[in-house]
C-alpha cells in the first residue's frame, strides 16, 4: 500500500506547489509534467468555485482559500503517514522515520548521544537530523516537513504545540582553571574583558548578546566567529578564549571536566528557553511519539 494510493492527486498536487512556491518546482519533485499539475489545480479551483494562488511571474502564493485548503491537505498526509505507520505496527513491523529540526547547540551531542541509546531498543525506527536556525525550524514544523523542532526560544509561535519547554540560560564557557570560573556569576562586562568566541547572528545566543551589549552601550567584537559549535568549543579547549551556550549544548564537555560554566548576571541572556515543538493539532505517529516520550525526560538538566 502506497500513502498517495488513499489521497487525491488534485490535493496533493495542489500542496507540492504551494510548499515548493512554483508549478515547474512541484512537476519537478513529483516527476510529473507540469501541465498536469496545471489542469488539476484548475479543476480544484473550478470545483470549490474560487481562486486558490495569486499567481506571479516568479511563482504562485496561496491566498486566504489557499492557505485554508493548504492546513488542510497538511493534516491529510501526516494524518495518512501516521496511518500508514499504524498498520505496519499491526503486522509486527518495528518501523518508521523521525524527522527532526534542531538547533546546533542541541544537534551536536545531545540528540545524536540520546537516538543512539533509543535505537539500541527500537532498531527499526530511522532519523534525520537537520540543523536549523529558529525561523526555518517553525517553517518546516508547519509545512510538515519534519516531525519535530528542538529550538532555543523566546517567543511563542503560531500554529505550533510546545511539549516540553525548559529554561536555557546563556552562560560563559571556560576552561578549568580559567579565572572566571573563581565566580558563580560574572557580569556582562565582565565576560567582555576576555577574547571570545562567538557563534554567528542567525543563533538566539548571538542576537540576545547583541541586544544586551547595546542596552549597555557595550562593544561586542569577537575574536573569534563561526557557524560552528565544535569549533567554538575547541578554541576554547584550545585556550584561545571563552565562549557562551546553554548548558545542554556543552553538558558532554562539562561531565568529563574539560570545561566549566559560569552564569553570566544579565536579565535579558537569562530569558531564553528550550522547546520541544510540533504542529499543533497534529496526531504524531507512533514512532515519533514514542521518541518524545523517550527524549523528554533527558532534556531536564541533570
């Protein structure tokens, strides 16, 4: 059984093009000829007497009927794949795919260290990690396009179900011995007087340093710069400076000692959280519910 042999092709071809933006993106992806696509989506049009795309030279946007039918056709085929999951379960298949989009911090050590211990029980069960900055995650998560987002937060999202948050702290990162980890907190000013290593501005870490130094007039210039965590965590090991994160994007470095974490005294890096988030009114599938329940537990700082 094939989940698009229970879904009609109209909406479906109606939903490529709204994920993909374009008819020839979607013909593309389906391995269809976009004039198929083309007929389909008038005669869905034509069937719901209304308009569904604004369509442009550079592509076609969904307006607000578009946009109704697209929330739609998202909750038919995660609801089919779900389904689908479901009957294999049925015929004592231990299988099924979890899809995640992750921030870097939690992407690096935590998630990969924790699939590898919920596959040693459940060897069917496949994953794809992708690393994200914030805005794509929430994107993805409501196109469907994975099953669940692990984000660093300060804000609410719309059409997404948090279902787990925790907070998250910005601390400084050391190496032992270094002078700062002398104190349990340290101002920002502080952290400045030492050479840092810095992840890159599409991260919430780098933009709440951003907005704090400017709050206090404060020069913020990193020595060092990347889109990289393990890089900045090996500058630090190597002595090169002091760097910031969560305590869980670190947490591997500062069991084993090879670093230690100070928190930094300012409200605003104070004010950031983790979140496990999927789309709202989504019904997860087996396999991804049974990763939640897995992972949950060990987000909890230990």
């Amino acid at each position: 059984m094939n989940i698009r042999s229970i879904q009609d092709s109209a909406l479906r071809y109606f939903y490529e093009v709204v994920r993909y933006g374009s008819i020839s993106a979607a013909a593309q992806h389906l391995h269809v000829a976009a004039s198929a696509i083309s007929r389909q989506i008038s005669s869905l049009e034509q069937s719901l007497g209304t308009p569904l795309f604004e369509r442009h030279p550079r592509g076609m946007i969904p307006n607000a009927a578009g946009e109704a039918l697209a929330a739609h056709a998202r909750r038919v085929f995660l609801d089919a794949e779900k389904t689908m999951q479901e009957i294999h379960a049925l015929h004592g298949l231990n299988v099924g795919r979890v899809r995640i989009a992750a921030s870097e911090g939690l992407a690096t050590c935590f998630l990969p260290q924790h699939i590898s211990e919920f596959r040693q029980r459940h060897q069917g069960i496949l994953f794809d990690v992708n690393v994200q900055p914030p805005h794509i995650i929430s994107e993805q998560l409501r196109k469907g396009d994975v099953d669940i987002g692990f984000q660093f937060t300060r804000l609410s999202e719309k059409d997404l179900h948090v279902l787990y948050r925790q907070d998250a702290p910005v601390l400084a990162l050391t190496p032992p011995n270094h002078p700062l980890g002398r104190s349990k907190r340290i101002t920002l000013a502080t952290l400045l007087s030492y050479p840092l290593a810095l992840p890159d501005v599409h991260t919430t870490v780098r933009q709440l340093l951003e907005v704090a130094c400017s709050a206090q007039q404060l020069s913020l210039q990193p020595v060092f710069s990347s889109n990289n965590m393990n890089s900045l965590h090996q500058f630090v090991l190597a002595g090169g400076g002091v760097s910031v994160s969560a305590e869980i994007s670190a947490r591997h470095l500062l069991n084993q000692g090879l670093m230690q974490a100070v928190l930094i005294q300012e409200p605003v890096l104070l004010n950031r959280q983790i979140e496990v988030q999927v789309l709202a009114g989504r019904h997860l599938p087996n396999a991804v519910q049974t990763f939640v329940d897995f992972i949950l537990p060990r987000l909890q700082t230990p």
